[in-house]
C-alpha cells in the first residue's frame, strides 16, 4: 500500500510531527510505502485539504481553551473531520471530547499513540551524578505550559519522595514554569534535550511525573513507560490511559467538557490521593502501527 503523510514534518519535534515519524518508518518495516505522490490513500494529521480519497484523519486532540476564539481554530480541523472516510483519534478521553464537539460518525477509532522499543533498547542510561541509584530518581519533562502543572510535578516529588531522590526537569525554559521550586537544592534543570539524550535520562530514572491537566495522549509519558519508570499522573484527560497498570494516579473532579480556561487549571491541594489505573494499552510502535494498517486498509478497499 502507498500511504501519504499530510500536515507531517517529519523533521520537527514536536509530539505529533514526533509520532508520525515513528509510525511512518514501522509502516515502511511492514512493507508498506511512504510517498509524496501516486499514493493510494492519504493519512492527514490534525487537519488537511481534503483534496484526496480515500483520506484517514488522526487527529491530535480540538480546541476547547476558552480564553481562545475556538469555535474559529476549531473550523478546519471540523471539515477534516467531516470529509475523512475514517477518522482516529489518541484515547477514549479524545473520542468522547471530539464527539461532544463535532458530533458522532462512522468510521471512528480509538488507537493510542506508541513509540519504538527497539530503538529504546539501544540507547544507553545517562550517567547521573556519582551513580545515584535509579530509583531515587524522578523526571519530568514537556513543552512547559501552564497547564502541564510543572510546579505540582515538583510538589508531588517533593511531598512522596525520601529526602535523598533528586528530580530531573527537562524542556525549554522550564525555570520559568517551576513556580517557587526554581531554586530547590534537590530539582535540576537540564534544558531542551533531543529524543536521544531525554530517553537515556528516562532509561536512568525510576519515576515520572505528569500532572497535566486535560492532556490527551502524551508521547513523552508512553516513552517513559517505556524505559520502565513509574507513571505519576492525574484522572483528568487521556494519559491515565497510556500510563500502564503500575502508575499511580492523582484523582481529580470530572470536567463536563465545556469550554474552560485550559492555562488556568484548577489547585491540586494533596498528592496523597494516588489509585492505580484503570486501562492497560499495548504501546508497542508494531502493534499500533499494525492497528493504523487496518484501519487505512479498511477505506482503500
């Protein structure tokens, strides 16, 4: 099968251009082919021209943020979503969400992201410090917004860990997001690192914290379960989804999925509230990428 990738840089590192890099080259492993043109079907991301059939759009989650004109931002991407033959989208957070907004259709599908193992396996753990012990090492990391709840990320290691675990912040101008800890003797910033350099610090740390209010899918959290640390995040969104049966999750209020200020979440007052998760999903690139076969198989024929 030819396949065409549309609205993909498959340069950039952003978390969907991210993806869609994995998938693309595990599509090739399987025998199918990536091309530019003469392609039989056209895999969309996000929003696309809706000049070819048969089209399958992944989407990466609509607007909702009420401090933004969403209604506006969420136009494109409504038309994919109406003139795709299928439609996929990250969790069932993100089908319940899009439905709600968009309304319900044929054709659509729940397939969470994943990220290739292989390629994990051979990058080596970083050397942190003088050889602290994996699990006395916590991490974060993310393209820091205000609803990603850097300074909960740190509250929650501060108030569960023992006093000799240190945690790692990675991503851009994370300073800035960390609130009153910028400054913490046992919270390091490591800054902007590639996908290389952030799994080696992944594969050398024992736990992961992602509180994100409201996120739908998140690659970082699927690849740090990958590289075996323990999952930290909240009910709230699609994460609990992907977080594996060993993550320990911060429950929070439903949201009713109306509109709401998203870069202004609401306190987290206790990190004592941790359950276990609910779902288990299989984050293996093979399997998911064999799941996207099915689907774009199904609308060729």
């Amino acid at each position: 099968m030819k396949i065409q990738f549309e609205n993909v840089n498959f340069q950039s590192r952003t978390g969907p251009n991210g993806f869609g890099l994995k998938l693309a080259r595990e599509l090739i492993h399987l025998g199918h082919e990536v091309v530019t043109s003469g392609h039989d079907v056209r895999l969309t991301f996000i929003q696309g021209s809706n000049t070819f059939r048969p089209n399958v759009l992944r989407l990466d989650g609509i607007y909702f943020n009420s401090e933004q004109d969403w209604i506006s931002m969420n136009e494109p991407i409504r038309s994919s979503y109406n003139f795709a033959d299928a439609v996929i989208v990250q969790s069932e957070f993100d089908r319940e969400l899009t439905e709600r907004y968009f309304g319900r259709r044929s054709n659509l599908h729940v397939i969470h992201n994943g990220t290739d193992l292989e390629a994990i396996s051979r990058i080596a753990p970083a050397q942190i410090g003088s050889m602290i012990p994996r699990e006395k090492i916590w991490l974060s990391a993310s393209a820091w917004r205000p609803h990603k709840r850097l300074s909960d990320n740190i509250g929650l290691f501060l108030e569960i860990s023992d006093s000799d675990h240190v945690m790692l912040v990675a991503g851009k101008d994370a300073e800035a997001h960390a609130g009153i800890f910028q400054s913490h003797p046992r919270v390091k910033f490591l800054g902007d690192l590639n996908w290389e350099q952030l799994i080696s610090c992944m594969k050398a740390s024992g736990h992961f914290v992602h509180l994100a209010w409201l996120d739908h899918c998140p690659n970082v959290v699927i690849d740090a379960r990958a590289c075996g640390c323990k999952i930290y995040c909240t009910s709230a969104g699609g994460t609990e989804e992907i977080a594996g049966l060993h993550a320990a999750i911060l429950e929070e209020p439903d949201w009713d999925y109306s509109p709401v200020a998203l870069y202004k979440p609401p306190a987290i007052t206790r990190y004592d509230t941790l359950r276990k998760p609910k779902l288990p999903t299989d984050i293996d690139i093979r399997h998911v990428s064999k799941m996207y076969v099915d689907v774009l198989t199904g609308i060729k024929n």
